[in-house]
C-alpha cells in the first residue's frame, strides 16, 4: 500500500452485516434519482445500458435498473454475489449480469466483457484513492461509447472551521432489512464500532463489528478504510484524467442525502468525465 493506492478489503463473512447499515443509513432511492438526473443533463447518448464498478450489494443497481437501465455488473469479491441475488429477490427485481474480476485488470475485462460497449459506467461509494479512480476513467474509456459518461461519488472536505488533525468516533446500530417482518427479538442485528482519524485529505476509518453468527456466537470483526477527500481547490488538478478523450464534468454536491451517509466533516459530490464524441 502507498500513498495514493490502497487495497479494499472485507473480513471473511462480513458482506452481509456491512450491508446491513447500507441499508440502513443510505438513502438510495434518492441518491440514484439525483444520478439519473446527472446522466440526463450531460451524457450526449441516449443511455440505456449501464456498467456497474464495485457493485457491492447491489443497492444502487435495484434503483436503478427500476429505473430502466441495463446493467452489468463488476465485482471482484464471490462473496458479495448471493447479497446481491437476496438484495434483488427482496426488492421484486429481476437480477442483473454479474461479471467476476478486478476492474484493474485490463486483459481480464476485455475477456470477461468481450466486445460489450456502455453508455454509462458507473463507480459508486467504492472508498478508492482518487489517483485510482482517474486511473479507472483511463481504462474505461474503452467500453465506454462516444457521448457516454464515467460517474463516480466522491467525498468533499472539510466543513468551515475544522482542521483534518484529529481523531473522531461514533456508533451505529442495524438489523437485517431480509428479517423486518420478524417479531423484534428474533432479527439479525449488529453494532459497530466507528473510528475516524484525519491527516490532511485522508480520514482512516477503522469500523469494529459486533454480532451474533449463524451459531449463535457473539462474534466481532474489524474493517479498515482509507477515505480520500477531495480537497475544494484541488478539483481540477487531481481529476483529470491522462486520456484525451475524456473530459471532466461540473461536480454536483449532493444535499439530497441524509448526512449519515457521508464521512463526518465531508459532504458527498458526483464526479464524471464524458467521452468525447
């Protein structure tokens, strides 16, 4: 791990309590209405059909193959498949494609995606560096047809007044969302833990989950994030991609979202680049 390129990694077991407080916390309808608006004020295409890059548990893509769209999604963790299966099954959607590989991996994709051409690919709260995320736009510009766009979500700092040298923490209670209907003392549930240090544009985010297992152990597990916020005056320095056929677009703050859903102290942007026609 480096400065500017870090791993993202769940601890064995652990996709389905995470998604827990996705659930939980984020508001997706909303959040995917605001993406769907973005698409239609500046992609030059009509889109339809969709690339989904890290597609986790599968929230954003209910939304927004409700929406309409086509989508194919990337994951490179097999665990996150059966989440994402019960995920639609639990919204009355029909499942979409899901291609195993690391989005990396170049070769691997265009194996994988054959001569499939998006209109829109999409990376969504994916905790990535923003060198990794540029890097990304570099690479799919390849499957990305002319007029099409490349979104991502990125986290805006700081809030007036507050200086990024500190270490801040909090906590969060979810149930499964699959058990709502259970009487209460019978649902899944979990408590986690959050620790939030800050140093200049990174927030380390360690998360301690705290739960009962399938056997009924009370079991807890830790996750590590590394957070990198996008600083106001950085904006145009740090996103612009090393291909020339890919054109950065206006950031739009999103204040449609509960803050729950963003790192404390940063508020949450849609960031894209368009291919040139």
């Amino acid at each position: 791990m480096s400065d500017n390129h870090w791993q993202i990694t769940y601890p064995q077991g652990m996709i389905k309590y995470v998604d827990f407080f996705r659930n939980e916390l984020f508001q997706y309808e909303i959040y995917d209405a605001v993406v769907q608006k973005y698409i239609n004020k500046y992609a030059n295409i009509e889109v339809n059909k969709l690339c989904a890059l890290g597609c986790g548990t599968g929230r954003h893509e209910v939304q927004l193959k409700r929406m309409g769209y086509e989508i194919i999604g990337v994951e490179r963790n097999r665990e996150s498949f059966p989440v994402i299966e019960a995920v639609f099954r639990e919204n009355g959607v029909e499942p979409i494609s899901l291609v195993e590989a690391d989005f990396f991996d170049f070769e691997l994709l265009k194996k994988k995606l054959k001569s499939q051409h998006f209109d829109c690919i999409t990376l969504l709260f994916v905790p990535l560096s923003i060198e990794d995320t540029v890097k990304l736009v570099d690479i799919f510009e390849y499957f990305l047809k002319p007029g099409g766009l490349f979104i991502s979500n990125q986290f805006i700092g700081y809030e007036e007044g507050f200086t990024p040298n500190i270490t801040l923490c909090d906590n969060d209670y979810a149930e499964n969302p699959l058990q709502k209907d259970l009487p209460y003392k019978e649902r899944e549930y979990c408590v986690r833990l959050n620790t939030y240090k800050y140093k200049k544009n990174l927030i380390d985010w360690t998360a301690v989950y705290i739960f009962t297992d399938e056997n009924g152990v009370v079991r807890m597990e830790r996750d590590h994030d590394i957070i990198d916020v996008l600083l106001k005056d950085e904006y145009g320095s740090r996103l612009k991609s090393t291909n020339s056929s890919m054109e950065l677009l206006p950031l739009y703050e999103v204040n449609e979202i509960s803050t729950d859903a963003n790192m404390p102290k940063t508020k949450d942007c849609i960031v894209a680049w368009r291919k040139k026609n």
